[in-house]
C-alpha cells in the first residue's frame, strides 16, 4: 500500500492545501465534494503535485514539512515553473 503527500490548489482563490492519504483519487473528490470544512469555502480544486510513500509515519512526517515555513520555501523551488505559468 502506499501513502501520498499531495498538493491542491483552489481554483477559486489559488490558496494551496497539503494533505496526506492512502487513497489519492477518493481524497481529491471528496475535497471537490465539500465533504472537508476546511476545503469546503475554496473549491473546487485542482491535483498540481503529489509524492508517494511506502510507509505512512513517512508521508505524515513529509506532510508536516511542506507544512513548516522550510517546506512553504520548498514547494515554491519544486513547482517554480507551474507557479510561473499560472
């Protein structure tokens, strides 16, 4: 089984929301559903990036990076050239 870190971007706002799952596509569509309070005033979204992982300790761990002010500076570097074109 794997685990995903992923990346949505509203589409409304373009504000970003990092989550982790074991289930990626369910995840996405839930969010785009409005079952999420917190995602819920700013879809509908789109999937800009995602990693897998093979242990979840490993995805939650790379979630709460992207999270910190460190991980803000290496979302920005990894997706630099989508950030440009959007």
């Amino acid at each position: 089984m794997f685990y995903y870190v992923y990346i949505l971007q509203s589409q409304k706002d373009e504000s970003l929301y990092i989550g982790y799952t074991s289930d990626l596509m369910k995840r996405f569509q839930s969010h785009n559903a409005g079952e999420n309070a917190a995602t819920k005033p700013f879809r509908p979204y789109r999937l800009i990036f995602y990693e897998a992982f093979l242990n979840r300790i490993d995805a939650k761990n790379r979630e709460e990076y992207l999270k910190s002010g460190y991980g803000g500076r290496t979302i920005r570097g990894m997706l630099k050239k989508y950030f440009e074109g959007t």
